[in-house]
C-alpha cells in the first residue's frame, strides 16, 4: 500500500538515504529542507531514479520556531492525512550554537522543533500512522533549565544527548497521552556512528554504512513489526527493542520535559 510520507533532514545523510528508498518502492514523499537548492537537487535526483510517488518540498529552518509552525500549515493546507512523520533532522555541532531564539542549537532543532511539528500535524494523523523520532545511543539527564535556553551547555556531546533524551520523553509522553486515539509514536537508535555529515564533522571519522539506519527506518514506517511499538524504543546497534534511559520511562520526569517544552513555544509564541 502506497503511503504518503513526511521526512524532515531529507537532503543529506540518512533522510536523504530513506527517501530514496521509499521513492523507490513508490510511496508519496513530503521532503523537508533548510536549503531551497539541496531541496531542488533530491528532487531532481529522486525524479530522474525508479520510481513513481509524488514529490513535495518544503523549506523551514528548524533552528527558528517562528519557522515550524508555518511548514505545519503549509502542510496541512496541502494535504488532508500523513501516514508517517519521520523526525530525522538533526544536530550536534554547528557554527553558532545559541539560536535567534535564544535556545541552544541542539534542543531547538532535535527536541522542540518536532514535538511542535508533530504536534501541528497531529489532525492528519490516524491512529494507524506513524510518527519515527530518531533518538540515539547516546543520551542523558534534561537539564531543564539548558532546554529553555535558561543556562548554557558548551559541551557538544552533552547538548546533544540531553536533546536526544528530550525528544525520547516527550515521543513516550505523546504515546501515553493519546494511547489508541493518536498515532504509533516510536523512538529509534538508528546506529551509532553512520557515515553522515553529523558523524564526519563531530568525530572525524567515515562511519559504518547508511544502509544500516535506512533499514530500520522503513522499517519502523512500514512494518507490521511495528504496528504495536507505540511507546517503544528501538535500540539498532542491539538490532532489537530495548530501553531507553530511565527517565524515558518515568511519567514524571516526562512530564516535567513536556511542560518544559510547551512553556519555550508559548514564550516565542511559535
């Protein structure tokens, strides 16, 4: 069955990797990017391969929330149901790590950005979509105050885990809140160190194959092995189901990142 599809990050590394894959076997793709000429390219480039779903192309930098809320109306005006939300764009390092808005780089664009568009594209959901949060191995303790861009962390590694964590908490919250009403929400350990630009520029290393993330995200979109995940974590260097960081899994913890969450998109009225 041919599924309509939105990929944020779809013009580099394992976005733009899935979204040749998907295209291939057909499916209709919503490709989000910053850059209108990278966009342009994948489009081009997915045009000229095999393939025969439907292209749409959506610019927003996620850094900036007055940006987010506006690629959700856009979306929804385009469009009257998603079948699966992948959150694939991502950071760790960047030339400026405090955004216009004042967050650091890492919360904005891996925690807040897609809660907020979830959250907006939630009335095109069914409780049969999907909505893919690419976590990581790498995760640890939300310090709330860093979230709301109260307090600075200059650690690359330390903004990233805590964003990455943030983001498996709230994909948990979601999932309980809604429970059979609201779509199958599934946190996903891609690999650790794929060859993506994010790997490359923060280690100075090549990485193991894309190929590795790719799977597991279709499979995550697509198969029945995940009809019931919602709530889950999928850890791929396990190749399995696993847990998450504890907090992940404490309602209250959860709670306090959510509210934490909401309380930076009401201050910039995002």
């Amino acid at each position: 069955m041919i599924k309509k599809i939105l990929i944020t990050g779809a013009t580099d590394g394992i976005g733009l990797e899935t979204a040749k894959r998907l295209y291939s076997e057909g499916h209709t793709l919503l490709l989000h990017g910053r850059s209108a000429e990278k966009l342009a390219a994948t489009e081009q480039m997915l045009a000229n391969g095999t393939g025969a779903g439907r292209i749409y192309t959506y610019i927003a930098d996620l850094s900036r929330l007055a940006e987010v809320g506006p690629l959700a109306d856009t979306i929804t005006r385009e469009h009257d149901q998603l079948d699966v939300i992948i959150n694939n764009a991502g950071v760790l390092r960047a030339p400026e790590n405090i955004t216009g808005d004042r967050l650091d780089v890492r919360f904005a664009v891996n925690t807040v950005a897609p809660y907020l568009l979830t959250k907006r594209l939630l009335p095109l959901t069914r409780p049969t979509s999907r909505v893919v949060n690419l976590s990581s191995a790498v995760q640890a303790p939300v310090e709330l105050a860093a979230l709301r861009g109260e307090k600075r962390l200059l650690d690359d590694m330390s903004a990233y885990a805590q964003s990455k964590l943030a983001l498996t908490m709230w994909n948990n919250a979601l999932a309980a809140s809604l429970g059979s009403q609201g779509p199958v929400f599934v946190a996903v350990n891609p690999g650790s160190l794929l060859a993506s630009k994010m790997v490359k520029e923060g280690f100075g290393i090549a990485g193991k194959s894309l190929s590795i993330g790719v799977e597991v995200l279709v499979r995550a979109a697509l198969s029945s092995d995940f009809s019931d995940a919602s709530g889950r974590y999928f850890d791929n260097d396990e190749g399995n189901f696993g847990a998450p960081h504890p907090d992940a899994m404490d309602s209250k913890k959860r709670k306090a990142v959510v509210d934490a969450i909401e309380e930076v998109i009401t201050s910039h009225r995002a």
